[in-house]
C-alpha cells in the first residue's frame, strides 16, 4: 500500500500529461473516501465489459451459421484434397520433416481447422471499414481501449469459429483418413494454450493491417501483402521445416509461425513445449504493444473520412 | 459546460507524394459559450467545420490552436473523464451492435459506463417509456426502421445521464412523426433534466422548435450567435427561416 502510494505521489510530482486514470485527478476523490475506493475499483470493473464483448463477439458470429457452415464446408473439402497431395508427397519421401503419413495428414487437417479461427484470409475486422467509413469516430469516443474492445469481440468470434469452422473438419479427416491425437490431457493443454496464444498473435497482426488504413486509405495493398506472407510463412502450406536453411530459420522466427505451425507442433508433440509457448507469447505481446501504439497514432493522425 | 477561446482546427492536406502539403483551416479562431441547460443550435453549410467541431468536443480532436473546455475538462487530455458526462450521437452513424438486439447494445453501455444495476435499471425503463422503444428492445438492430434505430441510438447516448448532450444531425432521414417524437423528447430532456444540448441540424424545422439560441458558423467561423428572433431579424424582408439561412449561407460567401 506504502509503496502504492509513493507511486501515485511519484507521478503527481513527475506531472505526467494525463493523471485522469489516478483517484487523485479528481478533486472530489482524495485518499481514503468513498470516491477514491469507488474510481479504483473501477478499474477490476472493466472485465466484465470486456468478458461481455468476447461473448457478444461470439453471438455476432454465430448469427450467420450458413457462413460459418459453408466455410466449414470449404475447409473440409480443400483439406481432403491437400491430403492427398501430402500423402502422395509422403509415400515418395517418407519422414520428411520429421512426420510419418498420419501425421502429414493430420498437419495438413489442423491447418485447414485453424483457417476459421486463426482469420488466415483477410482482416476479419470491423476496422478498415469503420476507418474508411469514418464510424471509428464512435468507437474512439468509447471511454475504453479500441485495441482491447477488439481483442475481445475477435477472440469470441474466433471460440466461434473453433467450434463451428475447426471441429468439422478434424472429423471429417480422422472419419476418412485417420489422424493422430495429443497423447494426454497435458498435450491438449499445451495445445489450448498454444491456440489461445495463437489467436491473440492472429489478432495483432490483423489489427495493425487494419490500423494501416488509417494511412493508405484502402487496405487491399497491404491484405494481399498481408495474405501471401501468412499463407506461406505461418506453415499453412507445408510445415516450416520443409522450408530450407536461411529461409527455413526466418519462417520459423516470424510471428505468422505463432499462429499455425506453433499449435500445429504442440498438438503433434513436435516441438518443446515451454519454448513454443514463450515464442508464441513474445510475439503476442510484441504485436499488441505494436497495435497499442498504433492505436495512439491514429488518435493523433484520425482523418475521420466523410464529415 | 461548452466553452471555446479561440479554437482552431487545421489539416495538412498532401497531394500525390508531395512532401509539403497545404494547410486547410477547417475551424478557425472559433469562441463560444454555451451555459449549462442551454438549447443550442448549430447550423452551417456543408464543410463550414460544424463536425470538426463536435469532433475537438468530444476528444477525438485536437484543436491545433485555441482553447476547448466541455464540462470544465479538455476534451482531448481527458478524454474518458469526459466520455462519462457527455453524450453523442451521430446521426448518419450508430453505436449499437448491428447483429444483436437492442438490449444488449444498452447492456454493454450500462457495462462501459460502470452504471450501477439499480440506476441502470431505472434511467432505461424512464427512456423506454419516453423514447417508445418496449416494442422493440429485443429485435436485433439490422431490423429495426430508421426511426427506431434512431431513437435507440438516442437512448444509447444519454443511459450514463450525460450533462450535454451533442447532436449530430439527429433527425436526417425520418418522418414527419419520427422527426417530431424526436423533438418531443429532446425538449423534455432539456426542460425536465436541465441536460445542455448542443444540437447540429440541416432542418430548420429542427431549429424554429427546438432553439432558443443559435449559432451559425461559415468557413470555420462564427458568423451569427443570438436568439431566434434575432436571426430572423437579420433578414427582415425574408419571412421564412428557410430564406433567412439561406441568405446568411450565401451572403457570407
């Protein structure tokens, strides 16, 4: 508490720009009243505004069943017919990185799995729009963090797509193909975990696509750029140890490998899981402190397009 | 609760990739006051820099001159001190959630305002009975009418009872009955409540039922502030309100 207070006491004498977010700023609120104890458990009430937006994210997307139903479809499809492009790779170079046929197989089923949730083709988010169409004007209105706000309304919307987008075709390749599953609840864990990670390194990548708008006016340029480097670098395609020397290296250090390959190797048991998970959540937190900067730069920057 | 000295808004407009861009004054030198449960209307031409204006009042701005206060706070530093005891609406934009039913758009303000249950409870039964919204506050908002949505837009903007409330054009679109509903309301929530309103229209009819006071701005400056009446007076061979903006839109030119 002691040293709390010498915090608080440290940055009113320090005058940094913004105190609004200390008990102190406001007059009515000094130490130890009924305002102070109020404004500082305001902040722990934040979580249910942002729990409450992971749900509403997930009931947004679950609106649309015939979308999610189709893209499951899809997947399922294009995922049988990568199979038996990797089968026939495997039968002519059995245990090539590392896998056996069922385990090819099973890569190639959890890449399509992941399509849905990981948001692999295309932003997923409300942003370029609301940047184009000036609506962003509200969403920085908000007395709320608009990195946060879409965390939380894409991390429900891509529970969503897990259930509905990655389970169908798992099945699907184990019914036909057979495929291999985490060998107890600790690899399972681990591969929750990894796709959570996973998922919130998705999100920080698209988010600062998304914020590029707010320069480029149209974010068709940098979604392409975006797609290519995630469809060849996050192992969608074939697994990043196929990719040779150098370039092999940097498609495994690059934050696209966090989102498919990472998961993919956690659910396979290929790959140490602590590392993976550090890995993951470096770049994670790299890329939504990246998005939180961002974020302060289009407050600065807002165009604010259309009146 | 509004207060301006001098406020002024510029752009840097670049062309193609030359570096040095040219400087657009969208709002210029701009002072005002409007007191606590005041009715205030704000008319302009298209691009007189009426939206700049609410824009540097609810934060999202920065004035790069001048002086802006909103409830005795500046709006872009404190921005979500502000955001708690300022409403906004938008008339040609909404803030609730497309997919879901209106409801839930309110819940999750009740949640990002940190209102209390019971207060929640109360301020949203009093709007839905003021707003005429019960019969639809569980259709998703894809399908409500314009009016409707308007009107759940404008419930949306004062659930944290706001002190001022800016309005962005919040009449564009409706009819005749939804437009007066709306006027019916805005009067009742600046008499009974005191709530400050600044209001932003291009319908005049807005502005002879709702205004006492007036404020018209042209190419980022104040070119009329005064009563009604005294607009009117400023034209006094022109009968309608209509002809008397129109003179003032184009004789300031």
């Amino acid at each position: 508490m002691a040293a709390r207070a010498s915090f608080i006491a440290l940055r009113i004498a320090g005058r940094k720009a913004d105190n609004s977010w200390l008990p102190s700023a406001d007059p009515r609120a000094g130490p130890g009243t009924v305002r102070h104890r109020a404004i500082t458990l305001r902040r722990c009430k934040t979580i249910p505004l942002y729990a409450r937006l992971v749900r509403y994210g997930f009931r947004k997307h679950a609106t649309y069943v015939w979308a999610a139903v189709a893209g499951a479809f899809t997947n399922s499809v294009f995922g049988i017919l990568r199979a038996y492009i990797l089968i026939a790779l495997w039968q002519a170079r059995p245990g090539l990185a590392g896998y056996d046929v069922t385990q090819a197989v099973t890569f190639c089923f959890i890449t399509q799995a992941l399509i849905g949730p990981m948001q692999l083709f295309g932003t997923g988010l409300a942003i370029p729009e609301r940047i184009r169409s000036g609506d962003i004007a509200l969403d920085l209105v908000r007395p709320a963090s608009l990195l946060l706000w879409s965390l939380s309304e894409d991390l429900g919307r891509a529970c969503y797509l897990f259930l509905v987008r990655g389970i169908p075709p798992m099945l699907l390749g184990a019914a036909l193909f057979g495929v291999t599953h985490p060998a107890g609840p600790g690899q399972w864990l681990a591969f929750l975990v990894s796709f959570l990670a996973g998922m919130v390194a998705s999100f920080g990548w698209r988010y600062l696509v998304s914020l590029s708008v707010c320069w480029l006016i149209d974010e068709r340029g940098v979604g392409a750029f975006s797609l290519v480097l995630t469809i060849l670098f996050s192992g969608m395609l074939l697994p990043l140890s196929l990719f040779p020397g150098l370039l092999g290296e940097l498609a495994r250090a690059l934050p696209w490998a966090a989102m498919v390959q990472a998961p993919t190797d956690l659910y396979l048991g290929k790959a140490p899981v602590l590392e993976t998970l550090a890995f993951q959540g470096c770049w994670a937190a790299a890329l939504l402190a990246a998005g939180a900067l961002g974020t302060r730069a289009i407050r600065h920057k807002v165009v604010i397009q259309g009146g | 609760m509004i207060e301006l000295d001098r406020a002024g808004r510029s752009f840097k407009v670049r062309r193609s990739l030359k570096l040095k861009g040219n400087l657009v004054h969208a709002v210029c030198d701009l002072s005002f006051t409007v007191a606590p449960g005041e009715f205030v209307g704000y008319l302009g031409p298209n691009g007189a820099g009426k939206s700049t204006t609410i824009k540097m009042l609810c934060g999202i701005l920065t004035p790069t001159s001048g002086r802006v206060r909103v409830a005795g706070l500046d709006p872009s530093r404190k921005r979500t001190t502000l955001a708690r005891r300022i409403g906004v609406v938008f008339g040609q934009r909404t803030t609730l959630w497309w997919d879901l039913p209106l409801r839930d758009s309110f819940e999750l303000i009740r949640l990002l305002y940190k209102v209390d249950r019971k207060v929640f409870k109360t301020r949203l039964d009093e709007l839905i009975e003021t707003l005429d919204l019960g019969a639809f506050t569980r259709t998703p908002v894809r399908q409500l009418s314009l009016g409707q949505r308007m009107r759940g837009d404008l419930a949306a903007a004062l659930l944290h009872a706001p002190d001022v409330l800016v309005l962005d054009e919040p009449t564009i679109g409706l009819d005749v009955v939804s437009k007066s509903s709306i006027r019916a309301f805005l009067r009742r929530l600046n008499a009974e409540q005191g709530t400050t309103v600044l209001l932003t229209t291009h319908d005049l009819g807005d502005i002879e039922r709702l205004c006492r006071r007036v404020m018209l701005i042209d190419h980022g400056r104040l070119a009329f502030d005064g009563t009604l009446d005294e607009l009117m007076a400023t034209a006094p061979e022109q009968s309608t309100i209509e002809d008397v903006v129109t003179r003032l839109y184009t004789g300031s030119r």
